[in-house]
C-alpha cells in the first residue's frame, strides 16, 4: 500500500514543452462497439419472452388511437375492433413485417463524414434530448428557449462522439406553428450532423422533410434512397400507440426516413414490476410499431428500441442507472440480437444536480447499454432529473466518459515496438522511463488527453481555485459557444431556406397535430 | 423525446405505506464475477508479452536489495550478481515456482461467513487504501490519524460489498514502533473481515501474526493452514524488489498468509508508455515476486497483481481511470488468465475532490476490472489525488456503484411468474400497473434501494436543502460511526490482546524496517 506512494516522486515533473503539443487524433465518428455482449436471461428465457410478447399482440391486442393506422394493421391481416380501436396482430403478420425490416441502415448526414452506419456492431451517440428545462451553473434552472436551443446544437456539433443530433431541449418560447421552422433551421445551419424531426403530424413533418430536401439539394428519389434524418417514436405503455406517434411511423416509412421505436417502460409503472415482465411488454408495442412501418412501406428503415428502467415504489419516482435499469438494457439487446434488427437503447440520471450521482448513474447505465450492444444510445450525455433537465456541465463531464469510450473503440498495438524489450534494456533498475527514446517518439500522442479532468496535485488545484469539474466545464461549453465553429455551408441554400421559412411563417406555419 | 415525459406522471405518487419495508437482501459477501471478461490483445500478443518478461528476467534480470531474497532465488537455479544485486532467472526456474503457486485460496476472517474464496471467477472489492491523508467535508483534509484509520475501519465493516479490511489511511500520529499495534488492535476489535498486515519487516509481521494468531485462538498448524491475513507487496519499477518487500514474500510465504504481489507501474514514468511494454514489465515483475514466495514455501497463498495506468506526459502527474488504465487492467486480466492465478486489479481517481470527475474515473477503472476478471479489486472505493487522500463521502458515493454491481451479480428470473403473462391480461391499455397482483407480490423487495441517491425531484430537493450527494454521504457515514455495531467479541481476548499490546509496548515495540 504505502509503497505505492514511491512512483508518485514523477508527479512533479515540471513541462518538458512550453507550447501546444500534437494532439492525440483517434476517430470518434464511426465506432464499432468492442465491449462483448453480455446475456442477463438464456436463449430459452429470451425466446420464451419473444413467444409471450407475440400471444399478447394476438390475444391481448394492442389500442391504436388513429384510423389511419387501423386500417394499415387491418390491411395487413390484423383483427382490427374499431369500437374499441384495439388491433390484434397474429405472430405470421409480425413475422412477414420482420421479414423486410433493414438489418443495416445508412443514414446521411450533411456529409459522409458524419453519415452513419447503424446495424448491430456499430456503436452512436446521441446527447441527453427531449427535456423541458435547461440549467446551467451561470443562468440556472429555467424552462428551455430558443437559445438554449441553438446553443445545444452548438455544443453537440463540437464533439465527433456525439453522432446524432437531438432536440436538446424544448424552445418553449418558440410558437408551436412555427416551432419546427426553427428547430429544422438550428440543426442545419449550425450543424452538419443527422438531424432529428419531431413526429408531430403530417404537416410539420412534411414541412421539416421539405425543409431538409431542399437544404441538402436532394430530389425525392436522392431523398428517399437512405434516411436523412430521424425521429423518436415512443409507444404509451402499456399497450397504446396514440395518434402522432402512429402518424410518425407512417410518414417517415413513407418517405423512407428513420424511426426509432422506443417503448418507455418504468417497471413497476406503466410496466410490470419484474425485468422480464417489462421487457417482455416493451418488446410486444416494438414489435408492432416496426410492423406498422413495413406494412406502410417494406423496407423502410426503422430501428427497434427499449427504455426500460424502475421507479422508486415508495414515492413512484422514476430512477435511472440502477442495476434494474442495466439488466432490463441486457435483457432487450439479447432481443436485438434475435430480431437481428439494431436498436437504441438510454442512458440517464435522476440526480438533481451535477454531482457523484449524476456521474454515477448515467455512467453505471452507460455501460449497461454499452455490454448490451446497443446500436445508438441515447440520452449518453447531460440527462438529470430524469430527463426532465439538460444540463450544460453534465454534457461536458459526460462527454469525457464517451471520448474514453470511443478511446476503448480504437486498437491497442502490442507488436515489438509496443513491448519494447529495447527500451527495457535502456532503462536500468530503479530508473526512468520519462526519457528513453521510446517515449520521446510517443509521448505526444500515445494518450488520450482529457477534456475537464483536472490531474493537478492537491496544492496546485487549491491554488488555482478549487474549481470542480462542473466549474471547469462550465468553461468549457462557453469557450465552445465564443469559438462558435459553424460546418461549411452554401450561403444561397440558407437564403433559400430562411426565405422559405418566411413564406411559411407568414401562411401560418403548421400547428402541432395530437 | 417530448413523449417519455409522459410517463412520469407517476413520479408524484405518494408513499404506500408509512412504515419501514422490509428491505431487499441480496448476498454481498460472496459474489461471483458475472461480467464478459475482454481481452485488448491477441492470444498471440499476450503469448509475446509472457516471452518477452521471461526474457528479460533471463536476460536483464532484477535487483534484489535483500540478502536472504539473493540466497533464496540463488539456491532455486538463479543467476546472481552479489556485486550489482542482481538477479536473473531462467524460464524454467519461473515455471517450476508458478507450478505450486495455488489456483485456489481461502482466506479465513474472524466468521466463516466472512471468508473468501479467491480464485479465477470470484469477485472481491477493497476499499481505497494506504493514503497519507484523510478529508471530510466537515473536518477537511488533514494527515492521517489513528481515529480516522479507527473510523474507516468501521466504515468499511459496515458494508457487506466491501470483502478485505484494507489499511484505509496511515494514522500518522500513533508512533511507528507501536503502529502495527495500533493497526491489529483495530481491525480485530471493530471488525470480523480479513485483516490486512503491513510488511515493514520481520518484527513487525511476527508480532503482528502473533498478536493475530492468539486473538483467534488458533493454533500455529490451524494459522497456517489457510491465510488468516493479507499484504500488499510492491515492487519497485523498473525491476527492483526492495528490502522490506523481499522480506514481507519470503515472511508471509513461510507462514502461509497471502501475498498480493502488485507491481505499480506508470506509463510513461516508471514503466514504459505503451500498454503493451508496462504489462510486460509488470508481468516480469510479478513473476519474480511470486516465484520467491514458492521458492521459500511451495504452495504458499499468493495473488498475482497490477496496477499500472499511465501519468500525463505534460506534467508527470499520475492518472486513473483513464482508457490506457481501462486496457492495462484487460491485458493483466489476460496474463492473470495465462497463468491461472487469482489476482489483483485497482481502481482509482486523480481528482481533489468527490465531484463528476472523481465517480467517473472510478467507476471507469472499474469498469476496467470488472471486464479484465480480476479477483480483488482493489482502491474501488473511496480514493481521491491518486491515493494521497481517501474521503469519507466518496467510500459512501462508490458504495453505491459497488452494490449496484454487486446486485448485478445475483441471478435474475426470467420464468412464467416474471414474465408475468397475467399482469399483462390484468392491466389495460394505458393502465398501471402500480396496484396489480403482480406487483403487490414483489413491490417491497423487486428493486435495489439505494444508499445516497436522491430520486425525489426538483422540487422536493430544492425544499429539502438542495443536498449534493456528497453532502448526503455525510449524514450516512456519520451514523455508521455513531451506530458504533461491532462484531461479536470475546471479551476474555479482548483484554489479553491488550495486555499483550501493553507488554509489547513496555518492551519497545518493534520499528519498521525499510
């Protein structure tokens, strides 16, 4: 134990360079998920959940609230009660719709260095998204705005390891008509990464689609031939698709863009208390919110998803990153796996404040999501309450957690040069490694250097202020927005664009559909 | 996104019974690693790094301060250099030392069910260890006293996933002829876990196994038979085997108590930078020091180790939790597994105090550990600044991560009854599920219960102080220390124990040796 202490005389060592060293380049845009796979049910328990998910969609039905779907399901071969909306599925119809679900996905962003390969093996990113409030440590807790907003794209667009672009926040000072004018205009002008619509009916998601189009110069087939943006499809659990979300599986299927399907399940809420209950149930509204989307358009891209996490049965207060929460994401990647399709899983926290928990949890949820060989994860960064806050630092102090990630992605060499029997010979008992010629040719780039992690001694650290990693970051995200680094972009397609949006402003814009 | 939030609608559901709840009882004492193990490197590499280390312990051998350690590896078919104090072993001096090295071990604590099984598959966490100083967020940051090693010692009884009573903090007040005492007295009195003896020379681990051995009123077969207590022996990278070292292998090897033989290697300071070259020097290291242990008493308890991360090449300070860190302990693990041993890995943070940085650091060298399949983990809680401090709030905000994954380590049903076909039938669509059957039959027991995590929300917690998590880690260890519940004790040993110390003391003690 104390003799540990001995190799700490290094830590003083002063800079052997005054100036900005080379960076350490590891590519963070395309991951491929190295962490193995871990199984929390056997192959027997998995398909007996699969077996139980498929009688409930044929006994139990599942209630879709919009007509249009109703009749998609009825088309198909379902057994349709329109008196009580309920829709029963037989386990052919699920397979046949199966059947012509894409197994890999290519979706396109502004360029091909941000498009994304999604299938089962690829690893994404997607910051925290969907919450109401923003807080940071300088403005604090405050509903989310327009600002707050644009400036969440901003510091997605700054880190590679965030891959999609989500809608951090709601811009609840923007009008709901014209609300995904603005959304759609942040995204593509502040950013080149794939962006997200909001399945809030047709015609604000046509509007977004034509907005998009138009921006990136595609004709409908160059639109349609991949998916040029997502959304987020969650299912009321248990066992209700409501009326926007059903429309959403349909209007993207039709244009052939991406949904990904995501029950979201708290057990012991609007799932059942057990892990296998739960998942179980969010595997059944999966499978039939993909079979919508074949039945509407086979082939169209859609990936399936879970968010399967517990409440606190004291107080009914979700939680998120708790063992139940890493079991139930084991548990629905051992489901990816049968379907074959790739799938989404979350991350997150309910903590308060940026603090121990809040780094615990979205950490211990992470991994979850991580050995359970989620495609995209979502939610990885900056997620508190519950998601009912994004909070700036968390973002930053997250994203050292998936930079590190995306390090453990890339591979490690382990050839002569790297064991290095030369430079055990250079070195001499007792001695140092600091500056062999081994380490001169490496030390520039063979770490991974961080991002808000402080490793300054006690009295250096005190002396500079005792600032927290949530102070760092802070600085962090604000030097981010003075930088403000905008991608590359055609000055007459935003024009265009914002001549567009004027045009459609003043018609009204297009009222979110419920 | 916008649609998860509406499942939290049940965060605001009252508590449903006044009263205490029977709390849910996992078995923490006796884990299994439940985790996939990941290699970083190809059965061909490790091969390389396993031939490169005995090439070099041929070839540039180690330097062995202590004499007896020079006879003893002399009289096994070593080469030995009186003059350089060096010795170099042949390949098939190691093989032969690593065939009685056991596969197996049971350390014996004060209960049988407080043993440890520690072989290839079992799961073991030590609290952070062997820190120069102490802080709390109410007594601040000060040199480690004899009650803050008093203290932790019963903060590390108290919880159940904390397997091996380490020597927290160095309680520097308490004179160092008497401190091994000191240390015994502690450990035997406020807890029944497997003590730890530091190796600080002959006299004081005799005594400290006598002390030991009388307290359990074993007889010198019975002490022998199976460890009774543990060390942490060091090497001194590159390639050195200091006196006291030495001395602890060949006292603790002699007497049948456990050895965890742990190189500390710093890539880029006292171990080369590449993850590949430190394991190899490690790997040396180690095997040199478990061959002098089979050397002096065939089949004595020895666990293989490392410890190596990697320091930032700008200022020489030392780093933890970082990928290189991550990947050093998957490789170990690979090394572990060539050989067969139980062994030993090590969390850590280099953060100054328990913010994002400090969990996420540990809970990502953990992370590291949990997938590299070690045996002991060791520093998995509690450590801030590289070890040179252990705080009080951060052991109770890792013992949360450390119980979650201690939960994960228990099976999880998956058969009809968690399926839970009937729950489904008994809930409608847009049901609960909060009142059903299923649920009233598991609500007080289906879900870990967290230590300090705060799942109220923003509003409760604002009302409620607006407590971080390290603020709440203050009130738990507090009560710890004032519920004061000690193990079970026979007074008559007690007081010998005493008399004995007294004795010793009058008599002078016995100084470290060094």
């Amino acid at each position: 134990m104390e003799q540990e202490s001995r190799g700490r005389t290094s830590r003083r060592r002063r800079s052997r360079d005054g100036g900005d060293t080379p960076q350490r380049q590891t590519n963070y845009r395309q991951l491929r998920n190295p962490f193995p796979q871990m199984p929390v049910f056997s192959d027997d328990q998995i398909a007996a959940m699969h077996d139980t998910a498929l009688q409930m969609l044929e006994e139990l039905g599942i209630k879709v609230l919009l007509p249009e779907a109703r009749k998609i399901f009825a088309n198909a071969g379902a057994r349709v009660d329109e008196s009580t909306q309920m829709v029963y599925l037989g386990r052919d119809i699920i397979a046949e719709a199966l059947s012509t679900a894409p197994r890999s996905i290519t979706a396109r962003a502004a360029t091909r260095e941000r498009d994304l390969l999604l299938e089962l093996g690829s690893l994404t990113f997607q910051c925290g998204a969907g919450a109401p409030h923003a807080t940071d440590l300088e403005r604090g807790r405050r509903p989310g705005s327009g600002r707050d907003f644009r400036e969440f794209v901003q510091i997605v667009q700054h880190f590679d390891v965030l891959h999609l672009m989500p809608p951090v926040v709601e811009p609840q000072d923007i009008e709901t008509n014209i609300r995904h004018y603005f959304t759609m205009e942040a995204q593509l002008t502040l950013s080149d990464k794939l962006p997200f619509v909001f399945s809030r009916g047709t015609p604000q998601v046509t509007e977004s689609f034509e907005l998009l189009r138009d921006f990136r110069g595609l004709t409908d087939d160059d639109f349609q031939s991949d998916p040029h943006c997502y959304t987020i499809i969650n299912t009321n659990s248990p066992r209700v698709l409501d009326t926007p979300m059903a429309q959403g599986l349909i209007d993207f299927a039709k244009h052939r863009q991406l949904s990904i399907v995501t029950p979201f399940t708290l057990m012991g809420a609007m799932a059942p208390i057990t892990v296998a209950g739960a998942v179980t149930l969010s595997h059944a509204e999966a499978l039939a919110a993909i079979a919508l989307t074949q039945m509407t358009n086979p082939g169209a891209p859609v990936m399936y998803g879970t968010f399967t996490s517990n409440v606190d049965m004291k107080s009914g207060a979700p939680a998120f990153g708790t063992p139940e929460h890493f079991k139930a994401s084991l548990a629905a990647g051992q489901m990816a796996r049968l379907l074959g399709l790739p799938w989404r899983c979350a991350g997150g926290s309910a903590a308060n404040v940026n603090d121990a928990q809040a780094a615990n949890e979205s950490q211990f949820a992470l991994w979850g999501c991580l050995m359970a060989g989620a495609t995209t994860i979502i939610h990885a960064a900056g997620w508190l309450e519950g998601g009912l806050t994004v909070s700036y630092e968390k973002i930053i102090t997250d994203m050292e957690v998936l930079q590190m990630v995306a390090e453990m992605c890339a591979p490690t060499a382990a050839g002569p040069d790297e064991i290095a029997l030369d430079a055990h010979r250079e070195v001499m008992p007792s001695g140092h490694f600091f500056g062999c010629a081994h380490t001169m040719a490496r030390y520039q780039t063979e770490f991974y250097q961080p991002l808000v992690a402080d490793w300054s001694n006690f009295g250096s650290w005190t002396e500079n202020g005792s600032r927290t990693a949530s102070e760092r970051a802070t600085d962090i995200w604000k030097k981010i927005l003075r930088d403000d680094v905008r991608p590359p972009l055609d000055e007459a397609k935003v024009e265009a664009m914002h001549r567009d949006i004027a045009k459609r402003t003043a018609a009204g814009g297009a009222p979110p559909e419920s």
